[in-house]
C-alpha cells in the first residue's frame, strides 16, 4: 500500500503595504537619486563622481523593482541596509574631510535618506497585511 502525501500548497504569502507609504517611498528614493546624479555628475563630475552615479543607479534599479511588485517584501528589507549603509559611507567621507561631502545638496540629501529610512523602517515593523496569491 502506497502512502500519498498531501498535496503541496503552491500559494505563498505576499504582504501588501499602504499604498501611500509606498509612493512616499518611491518618491523619496527617486529625489536621492536624482541628488546623487546631480552630486557626481555636475559637482564632482567624471572619474571622481562616479561612486555617486553606481549609487543613483542602485537606487533606480530598487525603485523600479519595488514599483513592479517585483519581490518587494525582499527590496524593502534590503533598502533599509542599503541607505544605512550610504548613510555611513558618506559620515565616514565627511569625516576624513573628502571635498564637496559638506555641500547643503550632501546635507538635503542625507536628510531625504533619513526620512527614507524612518518610513522603511516603519513599513517592516507594521509588517503590512498578508495576503494570499494563487
């Protein structure tokens, strides 16, 4: 006599967030990327500007991963390491005296990731609301 397993449920849950958290999300990553373009292109510009575009990008390509639903439960538990990690990386810039780090843009800008941040962190500690898809 064969035993039968159970049939596997081949639905995984998704979170769903408020919709308003996540556009003010896109909309503040979309402004530091268009400050880190602006930053390296027009203030440091090419070669020294170049970090600075690869992290415009990286924010773009999260953006856009997040606004296609695209793993998003994943990109915005990574974009919370990510801006931390900006975050420092310019703090530890600032504080070897790195030229243009103490510009009013650099200052706006890491005022936008802090609020960024804030508002990620907020959306993972709520959790949102699971849904399931089939």
């Amino acid at each position: 006599m064969r035993s039968e397993k159970p049939a596997q449920d081949n639905t995984a849950a998704q979170m769903t967030y408020p919709k308003s958290l996540l556009n003010l999300i896109l909309v503040l990553a979309t402004l530091t990327a268009v400050l880190h373009l602006y930053i390296g292109l027009l203030i440091y510009g090419i070669p020294l500007g170049v970090p600075l575009v690869l992290i415009a990008l990286v924010y773009l390509g999260g953006i856009s991963l997040i606004a296609a639903n695209k793993r998003r439960d994943r990109w915005l538990k990574i974009g919370i390491y990510w801006v931390v990690l900006v975050i420092v990386l310019w703090a530890v810039s600032a504080a070897a005296n790195a030229p243009n780090t103490n510009i009013t843009l650099a200052y706006a800008d890491k005022a936008v990731e802090f609020v960024l941040l804030g508002i990620l962190l907020r959306i993972r500690a709520t959790g949102g609301s699971v849904k399931k898809r089939s």
